[in-house]
C-alpha cells in the first residue's frame, strides 16, 4: 500500500490534505464512508478491470501499428493518432487509452526521426475530447452519470453536440500544427502477439456491466467479473490501475471535508453563478484548480445543473495540466521536463477556443 501511494503523488497529495483536513475536523472521521459514493467506485472498477484486459489482448496496439505503418507523413500519423486516441476514449477511460497510445507511440523512437512529444501532447488533447461523450469515458462522466441517474443514450445524445464541436476543433489544430513532413523509419517493428479470447470475452463483459450499471445491479456484476478474470487471466487483475480507486475515494471524501469546513456554499449559489453560463464557467474554473474530477464532486454538492457541469468539467480538462489526470498521465509517461511548459502552448489556446464555442452552444 505504502508503495501504491509513493508512486502517485496525486494521491500522496491527496492523502496528506486528507490528513490535514482530518487535524482540523477531527469529529468528521466516522462518517469517511458516507462521504463516498460507493456506486461510482464499484462502476469504476469494474470498467478498470474490463479496460485493463482489453488493452493487455493486445488488439488495440495490433490495429493501431497496422494503421501507422501505412502512413506517409506526420501530418497523416498525427490526425490517426489523435482519432485512434478519441475514438478509443470514448468506450475506454481516458487513462486508459494513454496506456494503450503512449507506449505505442514511445516505441516509434525506436523506428521513426519525427517529434514524438508533439504527437504525446495532442494525444492527451484527444483523450480528453474523445472521453467526453460517454458516461463511462471518464471518471467524471463515470460520476456525475451515477450522481443523476442519467441514461446511457441519453447522456451521450446530451454530450454528442459538444464531441461534434471540440473533436472538429482538434482536428483543425492538428492539421495546422502538424505539416507533411516524411516520416522516416529506421526499421520493421516487431508485431506484439494478441489474445483474440480476452478481447472477445472482455467487449462482451463490458457490455454486460453498462447494462448492469443502468440495472442498478452493477455490485453483484463486478463480484462475477473480478471472479471470471481472477480464475481465467488473473494477470489483469494485478495490472489493474488500483491506485486511481483509492484516489477517487480519498477525493470524495477531501471534497465533502472542504465543502464542509469551508464557506463554499454561499459562492457555489450565488444567483450570478447558478446560471447556465455561470455553472459552466465555475466548472472551467474550478477544473484549473483541483482538477476535473475534483471539480464535478465538488460543484454538484451545489447545483443540480448536471448539462453544464459536465461540459464545464469536460472542457476544461483541456487546459492547465493539473486539470485533468489524463494529462498529468500522458505527460509523466511520455516526455522530458520541458513537455510540461510545451503542453500548455497548445493546450491553452485550445481550451479559450472551446470555452467560447460550448458557451455558445450552451
């Protein structure tokens, strides 16, 4: 456990205001469980497992090299890339698709001369983008689906106008950041070897838990799947990025601390601010400051307004690193210290365009 944490220090963070806010409100430490919306745990976790599996089939990497290698250019590599990388966010948590992506594209250095930091930034660009249109792309969406029992088709058919708008937008700055320069290989890479029966097992598995989850019988599915994939491919289970449940916990229960201890209620409904346009912006804000999921926990104790929390907390993932993990992942995994200060002279510009043109739609 104690090596669990040293290794993310999102969590450490975490933890230690966990700790803090302990010392200064002791009286609140029986209730920890309470604060905790145990639902959202169990969905995440099971769609941890399922994704976990389908990423180690090796299917994923298999289609994305096939892809690539038939490309001529950066500018061709980088629009597939940046698809690849929303279009598998979408059914994938956006962490998820980094440890698909990222180590695929790291493993081009070996055979290709072209700027892979640029291609890993866009890539983190995308996750965030693709994510946003399902409940289960996110662990936001995974959240907030749960908070108010939204549909399945109908929290994609809310959210399918804005992918339209910001994948478009992507695309456009892709297309203008990246030019046609050739892509120069210095050898064959290697095929990885696929387990066509995890994947099939693991898309049918998914599709039983979406369906479970929309039940409201998704506790009694994730005993079965943890016991299918803990007999058959026990691997995955251990591979699991357990570590992103223990912080979710933490984070709800930092959250409802915060809000508690702090006089946040009279800012979070504030008339100027429990308005569409305010809800939305608080939750742009508020993602630059504690991070997207944080942000949803956090402004949904307050307002029942879960259209524009959601495209606030979605949009702006795009933005200041911190204000997505999935940043903080692709970055961490895929780059030198200077891609930190590189990503928001993209990111940035995205996420002021985005904003203005959501705001709109809105």
């Amino acid at each position: 456990m104690i090596r669990l944490v040293t290794k993310d220090p999102f969590l450490s963070v975490s933890i230690a205001v966990l700790i803090l806010l302990t010392a200064i409100q002791p009286d609140f430490v029986f209730q920890f469980s309470e604060f905790v919306h145990w639902d959202t745990i169990i969905a995440l976790s099971g769609l941890l497992i399922i994704t976990t599996a389908m990423e180690e089939s090796g299917v994923f990497s298999r289609l994305a090299r096939r892809m690539i290698y038939r490309l001529k250019n950066e500018k061709s590599l980088a629009l597939w890339l940046v698809l690849l990388s929303a279009v598998f966010s979408t059914f994938l948590t956006n962490d998820i698709t980094l440890f698909i992506m990222i180590p695929l594209t790291l493993s081009l250095q070996k055979y290709i001369k072209n700027d892979i930091e640029k291609l890993i930034i866009f890539e983190a660009l995308a996750v965030n983008v693709g994510s946003l249109l399902t409940p289960i792309g996110n662990p936001q969406n995974i959240f907030l689906w749960h908070r108010w029992k939204i549909s399945f088709p109908a929290f994609v058919y809310k959210m399918l106008p804005v992918e339209i708008l910001t994948l478009s937008l992507l695309v456009i700055f892709t297309f203008i950041v990246f030019k046609k320069k050739p892509i120069i290989r210095k050898e064959k890479e290697e095929s990885r070897k696929i387990d066509l029966s995890l994947f099939l097992f693991s898309i049918l598995l998914l599709a039983v838990f979406i369906i479970s989850i929309e039940k409201r019988a998704s506790f009694y599915a994730l005993i079965g799947i943890a016991i299918f994939y803990l007999v058959f491919f026990r691997k995955i289970v251990c591979k699991a990025n357990w570590a992103l449940i223990l912080l979710f916990i933490v984070l709800f229960i930092d959250i409802h601390l915060i809000s508690c201890i702090f006089p946040l209620k009279e800012i979070f409904t504030h008339p100027a601010v429990t308005t569409n346009t305010g809800i939305y912006l608080l939750s742009i804000v508020t993602s630059q400051i504690l991070s997207n999921v944080p942000a949803a926990i956090l402004i949904s104790r307050f307002s029942d307004n879960w259209i524009a929390i959601t495209y606030g907390v979605n949009i702006g993932g795009n933005g200041i690193v911190i204000a997505s993990l999935a940043n903080i992942i692709a970055l961490k995994m895929g780059g030198t210290r200077g891609i930190w200060k590189r990503f928001h002279y993209y990111s940035l510009p995205f996420l002021l365009i985005s904003t203005i043109l959501v705001l709109i739609l809105l």
